[in-house]
C-alpha cells in the first residue's frame, strides 16, 4: 500500500522458469540435462553448443533451440485468466522485467497511468 493510494493487490498468474525451480531442475533432468550451481552461487543450467559451453540462468527460452540438448525447453508456458469489473488492470511481463522491479512498485506505476 503506497500512503494515498487504494490498496493494490499484485498476484502472479505463472510461475518464474529459473534453473533454481524444483520443478524446473526436474524436467531439465528429465531432459537429459544438468543444474548446477555458477558462480555467485545461482544455479545455472549446463549447455555444450558448438560454439562453446554454457551456463544458462533460465530452463525455458523461446528461441532457445539450439540448447535444447542441454535440456532447455522454447515450449510456452500458457496460463487463462477470468477477468471481471474487479480488475483495474492487467500487467503482462517477462521475466526479465520482474527480475528487476519490485512487486508494489509495479502495481503502483501501473495504477497511476
């Protein structure tokens, strides 16, 4: 809550693809790939390409193709919401964008446009 404001409730509708999410660690296993754990400590994905190895922070990339034999997955993740009069509003972003913003701060940037 920002002092001024209506209350703000900020929900997720998917969940964030990272090589540090167990179920993520699981399907890329599944896969016939590997996590690790990278430097500083983050877990990353193994990928051997023919343009070197790789240590890849997310499970799933769209395009990502040519890491599919590192077992990670360019499949979509889809999710279907019901939206009424009760939603102000909707904010679709990436996983780049949440990595980075703080959740309240979102809903109030939003809210104020």
């Amino acid at each position: 809550r920002v002092d001024g404001e209506p209350s703000t409730f900020v929900a997720f509708a998917t969940r964030d693809h990272a090589a540090s999410d167990p179920a993520e660690v699981q399907r890329v296993d599944a896969a016939g790939g590997r996590v690790r754990c990278g430097s500083g400590g983050e877990m990353r994905v193994a990928v051997n390409t023919p343009a070197g190895k790789w240590q890849v922070a997310v499970a799933r990339a769209l395009g990502g193709s040519e890491w599919r034999g590192g077992g990670i997955s360019d499949a979509a993740d889809v999710t279907t919401l019901r939206l009424d009069e009760s939603h102000t509003f909707l904010v679709l972003a990436s996983d780049g964008v949440w990595g980075v913003l703080d959740q309240l701060a979102e809903g109030s940037a939003a809210r104020s446009r």
